[in-house]
C-alpha cells in the first residue's frame, strides 16, 4: 500500500498566475534596456538606482515564481504579502509618478490635446485594471493554501 501523499494537478489558475508573473519579470527587464527610471512613492531613481530596485522586485517575484512550481509554503505567505504591498503601492506610485512628470502636468494645465477628464481616466484605468489583477491573484492565491504543501 502506497502511502505517499498524491500530488495534486497543477491548477489553470496556478498556470496564468506563473505566465503573469513570468510575463512581468521578462517584462522589466527588458525594460532595463530602454530604460532604467523607476518610481518608488515619491522619488523617481534612474541609472544604478532604477537598475536595483529593478532587479529586486524581479528577484522577489522570480522567488515566488521558484516557490508557486515548487509548491513550498514560504511561498504561499511571500505571495500573500507581495500581492497586499503591491495593492497599497501601486496607487502610490503611479499619483507620484503623475505628479512628477512634467509632461503629464503641461498637458493637464495646457489642455491642449486632452481634456480633465480624459486625461485622468488614461491615468486611472491601468491604476484600476493593475488593482482589480492583484486583488484577483490575492484572492486567488489565499484559497489555494493547500497547494502549497512543501
């Protein structure tokens, strides 16, 4: 009699997650080559700056990435906690982000291609999609708990 716990099927959902993240991490990397600017709340960081922030945010999400194939628990809980940070951080960098770029701001003060509205709902939707994806995958992820079984 076999008495070694049965593995579970890897779940679709588990599969989108990986390729999102995947996606992501390939995503900002390239990135780096065109370039290296990121936004961390209020500061806007270029050259070395930007290339380490970068490459952390890629390392945490590769680890997950490692830890969601692997099914480890740490993982579970690396996952829960990146998801609810980047929930909290993403609006705080994109309205510093917005406020920072001078372009954006000349056009809103200038109306001179868009409108008030116009421009803040260019703004506002990947803010709302980003949002609405993170929270999915949190959920998602905390109901798949047992997934983890490493």
């Amino acid at each position: 009699m076999d008495n070694s716990p049965t593995k579970q099927k890897f779940p679709v959902g588990m599969i989108l997650i990986l390729i999102l993240i995947g996606l992501g991490v390939l995503g900002s990397l390239y990135g780096l080559f065109i370039a290296t600017l990121a936004q961390l709340g209020p500061w806007q960081v270029s050259g070395a700056g930007a290339i380490f922030a970068t490459l952390v945010i890629d390392g945490i999400m590769a680890t997950i990435f490692y830890g969601i194939i692997k099914r480890l628990k740490w993982a579970w809980k690396l996952s829960i906690g990146w998801h609810i940070f980047s929930l909290v951080v993403t609006p705080i960098n994109m309205i510093f982000a917005f406020l920072a770029n001078k372009t954006m701001q000349d056009m809103l003060n200038q109306k001179q291609i868009l409108t008030r509205p116009a421009l803040m709902a260019i703004i506002l939707t990947p803010l709302l999609f980003a949002a609405i994806i993170q929270l999915i995958i949190l959920i998602y992820i905390a109901r798949k708990k047992d997934f983890f079984v490493n």
